[in-house]
C-alpha cells in the first residue's frame, strides 16, 4: 500500500474526515495526502470563502494551504508522513486525477448526505467519486448522528 488521499472542502466537518483518515493511515504505516481542490468561478472548493476570481487564486491557494497545515500539526504524535496539497480545478475530477496519477492506495472523502432538491441542485462530489473511482474510497459522512 503506497498512500491515503485525504480529500476535504475546508468545511466545518473537515476534521472528521482528516481524523478518519490519518487515523486509517497509522494503522497501515502509510503516508498522507491532504488535499483541497478551490473551484474556480462559483467558489465550491472553499465554501464559507466565495467565489474565486482570477486575481484571488495566489492569495486563496496560500490561505487553503495555510489551512491545511494546521490541520497537519493536530497529529505530532504520528508516524507517517503528512503533506499538503491544494489545486485549482472542478473538485471531483480533480481529486479523481489525483488519486488515479499518483500512489495513492486509498481515497478518503466526506459527504454532507445532502437529499431531494438540495442534492440536484448542489450534485455530491462523493458519489460522483465513489462512482468514477478506480480505487477504494472511504466516505466519511459528515452528519454522523442518526437521521
């Protein structure tokens, strides 16, 4: 086994899917990736931010990465490697061609178990992931208090 992809959107239920993830990833002795994919135009990958326009993409990449490392030190006491990397990009494909182009062994997403009209209008990366995927996928849901 070569890596966990952990994919997340910065939201508040982040943490959840990162924790889910590394803690995978330490019991298989195997380094992670976290990654954030900023959805140019409408501002899905990030979306408490707002839509990025093209003069924002630096600022907004270094701010998502800024994120993402802080998230990386919530685990000193880890073993394994934990990098950080931000794209820019329509989020599904873009966590697809990740995954599928690197080492990555596993992909770890969440979902916000969206339904009915919130899910056509709003559309769910992961099931598009889990989906189109060539390689495992663990979907973390976001809401994990019975429904």
């Amino acid at each position: 086994m070569s890596e966990i992809m952990i994919a997340v959107d910065l939201s508040s239920f982040s943490e959840s899917v990162i924790s889910t993830g590394v803690e995978l990833a330490n019991k298989l002795q195997v380094p992670v990736t976290l990654l954030t994919v900023l959805e140019l135009g409408i501002g899905l990958g990030l979306p408490e931010a707002g839509p990025i326009v093209v003069d924002d993409i630096p600022a907004r990449t270094e701010e998502v990465t800024a994120r993402l490392e802080v998230y990386k030190t919530r685990y000193p006491d880890t073993q394994i490697r934990i990098q950080t990397e931000v794209s820019t990009s329509s989020p599904a494909n873009e966590i697809l061609e990740q995954a599928h182009n690197g080492t990555t062994s596993i992909l770890v997403v969440g979902t916000h178990g969206r339904t009915g009209l919130d899910h056509m209008l709003v559309g769910s990366n992961a099931e598009y992931i889990v989906r189109h995927a060539r390689i495992p996928v663990l979907v973390v849901p976001y809401n994990q208090a019975a429904h």
